[in-house]
C-alpha cells in the first residue's frame, strides 16, 4: 500500500471517528472527553448529566402523584426563573463541550475537503444547541415573569355550593388616563363538576351599589354607594376602595378588592377570585393569539370622526386594535349592545385560546399577558381552573344583561338582581341534572316486567326549576345572535 492510500484511509478513519465523537457526545455530554483526551472534563461532564437526567425523573414522578401540589411550586415565579438560569447554564456547557469535540477530532487531519464539512457540522450543531437554550430558557423566563406578575393569589380557592365565582373586570387605564376606572364587570359563575358556566353582566353606572357584611366598606355605605352628585357609580368603587386603603391592611389593590366586594354585594355570590384586564395591553395579547374571529351580525362604528367601521360579517378575523374596539365602542351604539358585544370577545377568548396556539406562541403570549392581566387565582390552582375551562368550552355559555328593561341603573331593584342570579344558577343547574340523567342508562324491566322506579328524581325543566321566574329572564340569552356570536 503506498503513502497516498495510507494517507487516505487515515483521514477516513479520522474523519469517522470525528463523527462518531460528535454523535457520542450529543447523547452523552462528555463522553467524547473521556475516551480522547479529557478524561477528567469529562467524567464531571457525565456525572453532572446523571445528576440532571435523575433529577428530571424524579420529578417527573412526584409531579405525576401530587400533580396540583408540584404544578403550583413549578408555577412559582422565582421557581420557574430559577429553572430557566439551569437551563442556560446546562445548554451553554453543553455548546463548549461539543466545540470542544471538535477540537478533540483533530479535523485538519481529515483532509482539507472532509475537515471543512466536518466543522461546518460541529459548528451547525453548536449554534443548534445555542439556539434551542436561548429560545427554551427565554420561553420559561418569560413564563416565569408573567406568574409572577399575573397569578398574585389571595382568591378562595373553596367553591361556594358547588360552584366558582369570578369577576372579570376591564380596565381603561392607559397612558393617556389618570388611575384605574373599570370599564366593564362581569361575574362568571361555574359549576365545579361540569363546568357550565353563566356569565352577569353588571352596567357599570349601577347607582347606590351594596356591600356584603364581611366589606369595610358596609360601614360608611350601609345602604348603598350613593352621593347628591350621582357620581357614586359602580365603575367609581375602584377609586373608593383606594381612597379608603386603611380598610384593606395587607392588601396589595384594595381599589380591585373594593370591585370584588361590590360585585358580591350586587349578585349575592360569594366571589372566588378575580381577574383584571388592562385594555390597553389587551391589543398586544389578542395580536399574540394570532386575533380572533367572530361573526359580526351588527355593524360597529369604531371612530365616528374618520368614519371608521367594522362592517357586520361571518368569520371576521380581528386583530387586537379591532378587537378592542369592538368590545369598547359606545359610538352611535348604547353601553348594553356594548355589553353584549364583551360577551362575544370573551366566549371568543374561551373558545380560540386552545393549546397548539399557547405552545406555539407561548414566549409572546406571556409578554403580552403580563401587561395586560392580573388575578387572584394563586398558581396551585391553575391545572383546577384549566381542567374546568377545558369543560366550559364544550358547553353554550348562558348569559344575563342587568339592563333595561329589566334593571334601571339609576335606581337598581337589588332585589330581583339577586333572584333572577339565583334564578339562572337554579335553571343551569337544572340543565347539568339533565343532561347526567340523560348519560345514566335506562334501567331495564324488573322481574314482574315493570321498569324500576329511578332513584334520583327527574330534575325540574329550567322554567320549572325552584324560584325560576320566566318575567325575570328577558334579558338571559344561551347566545348573542343578534348582534354577534362566536362559532
């Protein structure tokens, strides 16, 4: 064999087990450094890998037997930055170790040609690994960021009879605003077990607002929020609660708590948690699901000065600035078609915000969602409220506007708003009994050839259902056609 052959098949050889470093230390971090060259490199390269690799399973295991538990720790703002600095650390040792390798491989005696393919390889995979790190490790920061800012706890994480009650509230703060004026309020109630959810949409000039006994608040106002000025509106109660902040010691926004109370007083629910959204870092949320689509069956005048408007249509796919508008616009429109037209944006929301997009799009949802909302749900109970929201979507949304003619909002008839929730509640939980019963197979015939009488009787039909008062329900709608719905 002459020199050149000699020569050939050594840069083979050498070329091969370049490879074969490469591929060794992409499945084992620092196995190429024990078997040519750094033993001890990469013998503390394999043991910290083992640690990792370990410590991964472990928790895997005991997030699989305390699932809520472990979610809630995972959930955890500083645990969650923490994780992601590991990351960064991991993947950036992980980066050295390949270039490393490569090293290791002694590429300039592959041959000029083999040498350069080989460390366009080693270099691709590097910036691979480099780039997975930075794009993981950011997504959990980020995720990190907006747990920390987002899910704030204080909430009651126990249900009331059997169901979770929550208020939306839509904040107008911006740069152009002075404080926080809630522009919309909404009190979600959900059925614990399944997940039927009714939404009660409360005007936001609702005058002489009550307070529940357990408010500090009760004491200055016991009958109601009033003032000679009719200014003492329900969307001022935020201001009041922040002008009254010696009532709420230890609270972090006694102006939100204020909210909260108030919509408990008005309905009569005792309120779980709440959830705040910043209309202006809404846009940048709805822009970071990619928009949502809604079928507008009303025109909407978003700008009546330049003649801006949301012509009506099946399937119209907003971005953020026009979702906005569309929820917030009162131009040449009343403050309860707007109400009903919120609804159509949250039932949206509800629907459209499914997994693939939050995975998708996770780094700049969280950005965007730290922005724009905060909440008292704490972050032991996300996997609890995501499972239940899983069932809401399966489910019509029923509805109810305290509107005209039903509620006159400068002079509210507390007491029918209160029956006609109970009311809806009694009729919802009417429909879950149902629709159980329904599931449950019919009993077959008994020995004399009769059917067995059921156990459980047959549950009242909704306009049946105790307390249900079908005058009190003209404004209780399953949807919105009239002016939009959402497919």
């Amino acid at each position: 064999m002459d020199e050149t052959s000699i020569a050939n098949r050594s840069e083979v050889v050498q070329t091969r087990r370049g490879y074969a470093l490469l591929g060794l230390g992409l499945l084992l971090p620092g196995a190429a450094q024990v078997l040519h060259g750094r033993p001890r490199l990469g013998r503390r390269a394999i043991q910290l890998w083992m640690v990792l690799v370990l410590a991964a399973v472990l928790l895997l295991i005991v997030t699989v037997v305390f699932r809520d538990f472990m979610v809630g720790v995972l959930a955890t703002g500083w645990v969650v930055r923490a994780l992601s600095v590991v990351m960064f650390a991991v993947g950036g040792f992980w980066v050295l170790l390949t270039l490393d390798t490569w090293w290791l491989a002694r590429p300039a005696r592959m041959g000029t040609r083999k040498s350069v393919v080989y460390s366009v390889v080693a270099l691709m995979l590097a910036v691979v690994l480099a780039g997975g790190t930075v794009l993981v490790g950011r997504a959990v920061w980020a995720a990190g960021g907006t747990l920390g800012e987002v899910f704030r706890g204080g909430g009651t994480t126990t249900s009331h009879a059997g169901r979770y009650n929550i208020v939306l509230l839509g904040s107008d703060a911006g740069d152009d605003r002075e404080g926080v004026r809630p522009d919309s309020v909404t009190v979600v109630s959900v059925a614990q077990d399944t997940g039927r959810a009714v939404l009660f949409s409360l005007p936001r000039n609702l005058e002489n607002v009550p307070f529940p006994e357990s408010s500090p608040l009760r004491a200055l106002y016991p009958e109601g929020y009033g003032c000679e000025s009719e200014e003492c509106l329900l969307n001022a109660v935020y201001k009041l609660g922040l002008d009254n902040k010696g009532l709420y010691p230890g609270v972090d926004d006694p102006g939100v708590q204020a909210m909260v109370e108030a919509a408990g007083g008005i309905t009569g629910l005792e309120i779980n948690y709440y959830v705040m959204i910043n209309m202006q870092g809404f846009i940048d949320l709805i822009d970071a699901l990619g928009g949502l689509t809604i079928n507008i069956n009303q025109p909407v005048v978003l700008n009546s000065e330049d003649n801006v408007v949301l012509e009506a249509g099946p399937n119209r796919h907003l971005n953020g600035y026009e979702t906005l508008w569309f929820a917030r616009s009162r131009a040449e429109a009343s403050d309860y078609v707007r109400m009903l037209r919120q609804k159509c944006v949250m039932a949206a929301m509800l629907k459209q915000m499914n997994p693939a997009t939050v995975a998708t799009k996770f780094e700049n949802l969280a950005g965007a969602t730290a922005k724009a909302a905060q909440t008292s749900v704490p972050p032991t109970e996300i996997t609890v409220l995501a499972a239940l929201a899983q069932k809401t979507r399966t489910l019509p949304i029923a509805s109810v506007s305290f509107t005209p003619p039903m509620i006159n909002p400068a002079d509210p008839d507390y007491g029918l708003i209160r029956q006609t929730v109970a009311d809806t509640i009694a009729s919802s939980q009417a429909m879950d009994a149902a629709a159980a019963q329904t599931a449950t197979p019919t009993p077959g015939p008994d020995e004399t050839g009769g059917v067995p009488t059921p156990d459980t009787p047959t549950p009242d039909a909704p306009s049946e259902a105790p307390g249900y008062d079908q005058a009190s329900q003209t404004n209780v709608t399953d949807d919105l056609g009239e002016v939009c719905s959402v497919t």
